[in-house]
C-alpha cells in the first residue's frame, strides 16, 4: 500500500527552523548592510507566514461535509498552497530581484561580514534539518520515483510546497554565503548584489513550478497514477467484478472520490448483484483509507455486447 507523507510534521519543522533563520538573518543585515542577507531575512519571514497558512489550510480541510460542501471541504488545501506559491513569488521572488537592482546601482559595502557568514552557515545547518525532515515523509510516497516526478505526479500540495520552500531555502543560503565571501575576498560589492539577484529568480522559478502544481489540484486531478493503478488492479482482481470497463477518481485534499464502472460475473438476481457491489466497495475502503465517497455503475452484459458489435447505445 502506498503511504502518504506526514505533511503536519514536515511544515512543523520547516516553521521551526525559518522562524530561528529568520531571527537570526535579521540580527546580521543590521549589523553587515547586506542586502543580500536583508532579502534572505525577508524570505525567511515570508516562509514562516507560508507554514501558518498551510497549517490552516489542513485545518479546514478536515471539516465535515454538509449540505452545502457535499464532497468535504478537502481543496481548501489547494487554495492556501496556491496563495502560498503567489507569496513566495511576490514577498520573496520580487522583493529579492528589487533589493538586487537596487543594490547594483547603488552598492554598499559590507560591514563586519563575519556576521553573516556565521549566520548563514547556521541557517544551512536549520535548513538542511528542515529539508532532511521534509524528504522522510516524500520518500513515504514516492517510492522510486525521482524527485521531479514525485513533484509531477503528487496530490499532497501542502507537501509540494514544503518541498520546495525547503529547496529554494536552501539553495539561497547558499547563493548568499556565496555571495558575501565574493564580496569579502574580492572587495567589490557588486558580488552582493549578483547574489540578490539570482535569489530572487531562484524564488520566482520555485514558486511558478509550485503554482502550476497546486493549479492542477486545484482545477481537479485525478489522483496519483500509481495509487490508481493499484485501485484497477484492486477492482479487478475482486471475484465479483468480469471486467472493469472506467474508473475515474477525483483527488480531493486528503480524500478522494472514485467511480466505477464494471460488468458484474453474476447478473441473474438484482439483491445478489447489490450485495456483491457492497461488499467490493466496503473493500476497496478498507485496502484504500483515503476513499471517502464510491460510486458503482454495473454494466449489463447485454448491453455492452451490443457495443461491442457496433449498436448504438451508451
């Protein structure tokens, strides 16, 4: 059975981790003038909102279905993944790209550089910590599938997101200290600004990958290929199901949505076909825990040899 990440765990610790990069990024911009570092700060400070809005999202995603939300309030997930993307975009991509410019116009020196050599080899520390955390629960369901594709094909948008929050993090830290030991061995403040910039850019590619994603979850996806592949071969591997003719399932947050339609083997009594579609669908809940809602349409024999033959119908 493939397993879900624990997406909880892994905003946990990334929150934990930006918060405490965070501070500590704010503590050496002012001392150095980094704008480098000024935009890492800033970066880190939009991550920590980014994790909140994520840890709401699953809040809501967990109310009950009513009257109004029949399928569950299960998207809610997407909606703040996507704003989180937009942030991202705005707050940290945008905002890098401006301080950069700014900075290759008018270049400041660095002052005591130290600081922020010393705080962003601890922000790399936190956030390979971060990252470490983040990959545990991703590798619980992507089994051996590359990390691209895992991105692809994933349903988990609060876990996408982490995912590359925690890369574009850490990628920036490293352009930063990159870019403040250039600065410090060359002399030339220019090497800070550069290192500005490419942050920016490396915040607005993330965030664009991640809001194209989330904006197919959001539309409506089925859910992951491999998860639905194993609930064909579930359905028709069951004694009571001849030939499973669709399936079209629906990822809804946490939850999901599956129809099916199939020729039953036994046909001859309605109470028995019933019965037999009851019991394969209380199956395909327990082998599968995050189908919620099952919808079964069985096929008459007759009808689909008619189709078969080229008669009209269906």
């Amino acid at each position: 059975m493939t397993m879900a990440g624990n997406s909880s765990r892994a905003i946990l610790f990334a929150l934990g981790a930006n918060f405490a990069i965070a501070v500590a990024k704010g503590v050496a911009a002012y001392f150095t003038r980094s704008s480098a570092m000024l935009a890492e700060t800033v970066h880190s400070l939009a991550d920590c909102g980014n994790q909140l809005l994520l840890l709401l999202g699953l809040k809501q995603a967990r109310k009950p279905p009513s009257p109004e939300y029949p399928l569950g309030h299960g998207k809610a997930t997407y909606f703040w993944s996507f704003l989180v993307a937009v942030i991202l975009f705005s707050v940290g991509g945008m905002f890098s790209l401006y301080e950069g410019m700014h900075k290759l116009q008018a270049p400041e020196p660095l002052r005591q550089w130290w600081w922020a050599v010393g705080v962003l080899v601890f922000g790399i520390v936190a956030e390979g910590i971060s990252m470490r955390a983040c990959l545990q629960e991703v590798n619980k369901s992507r089994g051996d599938r590359s990390l691209w594709r895992w991105f692809r094909e994933s349903r988990q948008s609060e876990l996408v997101v982490i995912f590359g929050e925690d890369l574009a993090a850490l990628l920036g830290l490293c352009f930063a200290l990159i870019a403040v030991l250039a600065t410090v061995v060359t002399g030339n403040p220019v090497w800070d600004a550069v290192g500005t910039i490419a942050i920016g850019v490396l915040l607005v590619v993330v965030a664009v990958l991640v809001a194209i994603e989330v904006k197919a979850m959001l539309i409506g996806q089925s859910i992951d290929p491999r998860r639905q592949a194993e609930i064909r071969r579930f359905l028709e591997g069951r004694a009571e199901i001849g030939r499973v003719l669709n399936l079209i399932t629906l990822q809804l947050g946490p939850e999901a949505l599956v129809s099916v339609q199939a020729r039953m083997r036994e046909e001859g009594d309605a109470g028995a076909m019933l019965a037999d579609i009851t019991e394969v669908e209380r199956a395909l809940k327990a082998q599968f825990p995050e189908v919620r809602w099952s919808f079964f349409e069985p096929e008459s024999r007759k009808v689909l040899t008619a189709e078969e033959k080229g008669a009209p119908g269906l």
